[in-house]
C-alpha cells in the first residue's frame, strides 16, 4: 500500500495553497492524501463560546476546518482518495509523527499567525528540521507552484548529503515530465595564497570550478544512467550556495534540498543553505533528510 501525502492544515491561505499543491502531487504519484489539523481545543474549551450547542467551539472549528479542507481536496481532484483527521496534539509533533509513514509532509509557508509572505511560519521551519520524511514547504509563484515552468532543481551540495536527495528530485522529474537542473555552486578564495600573484589567484578559479563538476559527476552519473529518460542538466555556478540557488529557483517547479539527520542529535538540523532556501526561495521547498 502507497504512503500517503501528509498535508498539515490550518485554515490560513498558505495552508490552502499547501493543499492544492498537495492534490496534484498526490495525483502525480497515485498517492493517498490525508490531511491533519493539530488542536488542543480541550485544553482552552471553558475559555470558547459553544455558539448554543452541546459541544464546544473548539471541537466545531477544527472539524470545519479538516471538512472544508477535505472538501476543496476532493473538488480539485475528485480521482484522489482523501483522508482528514484532528490530532489532539501541538502541530509540530503532530506533523512529525504523521511523517514517520509518509511518502513526504506538506505545509504552508507560514501559519495564521504570521505577519507577512516573506516571513517562514515557525512550524514549517520546525517540521523541516526534523522530519525522518521529505517535507515540501509550499511557497513562492502562482506559476511555481502550479508546475508550470516543467523545470526540477536539485541543490548537489557534498557527497554524504546528496543520495535520497538525488533519488527524490529523479521521481520528481518524472512524474512532472520535467528536465532535471542539479545545481553545485562554488567560489575562490577571497585573496590570493601567500606568494601567488593576482593573475595566478584569477586563474585559479578554474580548479574550483572543475572540483565542483567532479562533484556534480559522482552524485549524478550513477543515478542518470538508469534514469535515461529524463532531460538533465548540469551546471556549476560561481557565488555562495544560498544565493545560486535562489536565483534559479525563480524559474523552477520545485527545489530540492538534502539535509543531514544524525541520529544521536534531537534539535534542529538544518544548514545555512537549506534555511535560506525555505525563507526565501521563489518556488516550493522540498527538504529530504539523509540519516548518517
């Protein structure tokens, strides 16, 4: 039985695009999507009005907001099978545990109470950061998040980091029927070594740069062989990673990003690269995590 597409829900907008987003690509893969909504509303049920009913508002608000959810799922793609349920928990842990048996997680960029687009809820940025599953934080362009530009890009960033990233980004081409761009970055030295002179320090940069395409190489070339299918790009770009990659998310689909997960650590674990790219990226975020 397919893993299903787990979507945290909360009623705000972003959520809602997180759930169209959701739909199509639960359709892309065949997958069953289940929506959850985290609430304690028994915790705070004094405090809220029953609207003259026996039951309490809190209870009412989160069924209507998993219904509705529900609802708008079903009307975008009557041929996905939909799930929803309330978890008595707090949204984190709710999320990560769903993600335990999931194809990915996905959430909006921020929550209801987040002050403005740009700003990365802090739920999403928690859920990122620990989750053993993929996590798609859903942000950017109408024409990013519909699929429209066909374009998956892939952060290669080091070796260790790079396997269930890679093999994630191939699905991902291929059930777009997108052309796969992996991305390395790299820079030289600020200033020329002791003894080197400027023309040797300019010139040096074709090193760095031919190291960075070796890397690309090793992590693709084993993985591309068996994806022949797929239009793959390969580029190495001069500037620090956060800044490449958002640059070219601008015109993709979807960017994808490893992150390490080491088991003897419970805090958050992600690197500089990966939390620019869920604050700032021009196009959703996918994070999957490599257990080392």
């Amino acid at each position: 039985m397919a893993l299903p597409l787990v979507v945290g829900v909360d009623g705000s907008e972003p959520s809602l695009q997180a759930v169209d987003w959701a739909v199509d690509e639960a359709a892309r893969h065949g997958l069953p999507l289940h929506l959850v909504h985290a609430s304690r509303w028994e915790r705070y049920e004094e405090c809220l009005p029953s609207f003259g009913t026996d039951r309490p508002a809190g209870e009412l608000t989160a069924e209507y907001i998993v219904g509705s959810c529900a609802e708008r799922a079903t009307l975008r793609d009557p041929e996905v099978k939909v799930s929803a349920e309330v978890v008595a928990e707090d949204t984190v842990t709710a999320l990560l545990e769903q993600g335990r048996e999931a194809f990915a997680v996905v959430t909006g960029s921020r929550g209801r109470g987040a002050v403005a687009e740009t700003v990365l809820g802090s739920v999403s940025l928690a859920v990122a950061a620990r989750a053993v599953s993929p996590v798609a934080v859903i942000r950017g362009g109408e024409k990013n998040r519909a699929g429209a530009l066909r374009r998956v890009v892939l952060a290669v960033g080091d070796l260790v980091e790079g396997s269930a990233a890679v093999r994630f980004a191939f699905r991902e081409a291929r059930a777009r029927d997108a052309a796969l761009h992996a991305v390395r970055s790299w820079r030289r030295p600020a200033r020329p070594r002791m003894g080197q002179s400027p023309l040797e320090h300019e010139t040096s940069g074709l090193i760095y740069e031919e190291q960075a395409a070796s890397v690309l190489s090793e992590v693709l070339d084993q993985v591309e062989r068996k994806q022949d299918d797929i239009a793959v790009h390969r580029e190495v770009i001069e500037g620090p990673a956060h800044r490449v990659l958002l640059d070219v998310s601008e015109q993709a689909d979807l960017l994808v990003v490893g992150a390490l997960r080491r088991r003897d650590y419970t805090g958050l674990q992600l690197g500089r690269v990966s939390h620019a790219a869920l604050h700032r990226s021009a196009c959703p975020v996918v994070i999957v995590p490599q257990q080392v």
